[in-house]
C-alpha cells in the first residue's frame, strides 16, 4: 500500500470537507442557510411630517429593540394622498411584509388600500380607513376624543358662543370623527361653529387661516385645532394679533409649541393622544402578522380596534405631563 498516496488522499479529502463547513458558515450567517431567521420587512407610514410623528418613532424604536427587527418609518414630506399612496404602494411592490399606514384621505384611498391589502398585512392607525381591506386598527377612538375636548369647550364657554374649528383637511378620518364628537358634545349649549378652514398641512396656512378667521370675526370666542401643529400655529397666530386671553384656544396633541402655549396661558387646554403607542403597538403587531400568519390574524379583536386612550392637559398638569413625554421619547 502506498502510505504517502494514502495521506495525501486524506489530507484531500479533509481539506474539501472543512471547505464544504466553511462555506455552510457563511450561508447561515447571511441568513440563506436552513433554519436561519428570514429577513422581515416592516413599514409604518405616518400623514405628515409633523412633529407629533417624532414621539410614535420612539414607540417604533422601543420595540424594534424588543422584538430585533427593523421597522422603517416613512413620513410624507407635503402630506398629500397622493405622495402617501405612491409610499405605500412602492413599500407593497418591494416585497414588505406587513404596513402600517395612518390614512390622509381614507375614503379617497380605499381602491389603494385594497390592492396592498391583497399584497401584504395592511393595518392602519392615528386615521382609519375603515372601509378597506385593512386588518386592524390601532389608536384613539377620534369620535370619543372629539367630545372629550368638546367638552372642555362647554367649560370654558358655560354661558355658550361662537367658534372656529382648524385642520389639515376634514376628510381625513381622524378630522372628520373629531370634529363630529365636538359638534354633539356642545350641541345643545348655546355654541356655534362659525367657520371651519382646511390648510393642507401648510404650516404658514394654518396660522394665516386663524389671523384672518379671528379678523373676520371680532366676536369670536374661542379656536379649535384638530391637528397637532394646529396647536402652535394658534398660539403664534393669537399672540401676534394681541388676542391672549379674549380669544380662547383647544386642541389636539402634544407639540412642543402647543404645552409651551398652555404653560403661558394662550392655550386652554388640549386633548393628547398616545402616539408612542401608535408606534409600539403597530410595529408588534406588523412583526406577528408577519411572522405568526393566521395564529396572529386569530388574535385581533372582534370589532378590529385597539383605542389607545386619550388624556386631558391643561395647565394644571402640563408641566408633569411634559416631564413624561421627555423620559419617553430619550
């Protein structure tokens, strides 16, 4: 028997052996091996790029963290159905496995919406669109906030007056059920909504529309925002025409501009929603749906809603409520 043959012929075959587990290794490490985790696409896709957007980002980043998984948040610059729809519809075609959209114009974007839906596990929060195909919604009951801050509203005009209510635009679902529950909430208390204006999301709109609204009406007792940079808009737009205290203001959400401008007394009050668990709640459920299929799709609720709950500032808690919102969002 040739000896030096025989051990060349191991040697041989042991090199191609520790070549075949290097190159194992390396396919499990890239995620191709069997049994290696896939790659999970998530999406979470807001109406704007408002600053109350920052605070659902940190609910997103928490559970990223949790779950290790990336989520990507995208914000649509000028907050337009269309720019949205172009967003969620390239995300669908990119092979994502679950989206997570608030809706600009929901009852426009159902034919959109479906044909996601057909493609991937579509979920909406902050605005509904409960006409479509999605499959959950996650956030405020917009109707019960309405009448929550319409209610305060009734407080701060007990003896009834005229108001003015402002947004981006009323067909957003969020608007629209807002602005509802504050119409039947001060239904029947002597107030008026005498003008309501819409501004697409432009900032320099939403202040100029309360200066000219304010203007037009110099009886004018109090100014609703429905969105959240409606609050510091307001507020820059009462100071500057010299109207602090003589036109009251109450709104929606947590801008920095809006707690700024109840501490100072400009705002009354404003209604706060739970944007870091719009982000929370929305990236876990995406990350089942993805990855859990139908024991996931069992798990949802009969009536498809999960409300988040809402919370009353004024300036008796505000300076409490904002030292909780910075160790949130660290």
């Amino acid at each position: 028997m040739n000896t030096t043959w025989s051990a060349r012929s191991a040697v041989s075959r042991l090199s191609v052996l520790l070549l075949a587990a290097a190159a194992a290794g390396i396919a499990c490490s890239s995620g191709a091996g069997t049994g290696s985790a896939p790659v999970v696409k998530l999406a979470f896709v807001t109406n704007n790029a408002s600053e109350f957007w920052k605070i659902a980002a940190a609910g997103v980043r928490k559970y990223e963290a949790e779950g290790r998984v990336q989520v990507d948040v995208k914000m649509p610059p000028n907050g337009t159905p269309e720019e949205q729809n172009q967003i969620v519809e390239n995300l669908a075609s990119q092979g994502y496995q679950a989206i997570a959209v608030s809706a600009v114009a929901p009852n426009d974007q159902v034919p959109m919406l479906n044909r996601v839906a057909a493609k991937t596990a579509l979920i909406t929060f902050d605005s509904d669109a409960p006409a479509s195909n999605r499959l959950l919604y996650i956030g405020t009951n917009n109707y019960e906030a309405g009448r929550v801050l319409g209610g305060e509203i009734v407080k701060l005009l007990p003896s009834g007056g005229n108001m003015a209510v402002f947004v981006g635009t009323l067909s957003a679902d969020n608007a629209a059920q807002r602005f509802k529950g504050i119409q039947d909430a001060v239904a029947g208390h002597k107030i008026v909504v005498v003008d309501r204006r819409e501004d697409g999301t432009d900032r320099a709109k939403a202040r100029s529309n309360v200066e000219d609204i304010v203007n037009a009406h110099r009886d004018l007792n109090l100014v609703a925002g429905l969105w959240s940079y409606n609050g510091p808009a307001i507020a820059a737009a009462i100071e500057s025409l010299g109207r602090k205290g003589k036109v009251l203001a109450a709104v929606f959400d947590e801008e920095a501009g809006t707690l700024q401008a109840i501490a100072n007394g400009t705002i009354a009050v404003t209604v706060v929603q739970k944007p870091f668990e719009f982000g929370y709640l929305a990236s876990k459920w995406m990350h089942d749906l993805a990855t859990k299929g139908d024991a996931a799709r069992a798990a949802i609720p009969p009536d498809k809603m999960i409300d988040t709950g809402v919370q009353v500032i004024t300036k008796d808690n505000v300076a409490e409520f904002s030292t909780q919102l910075a160790a949130l969002t660290q």
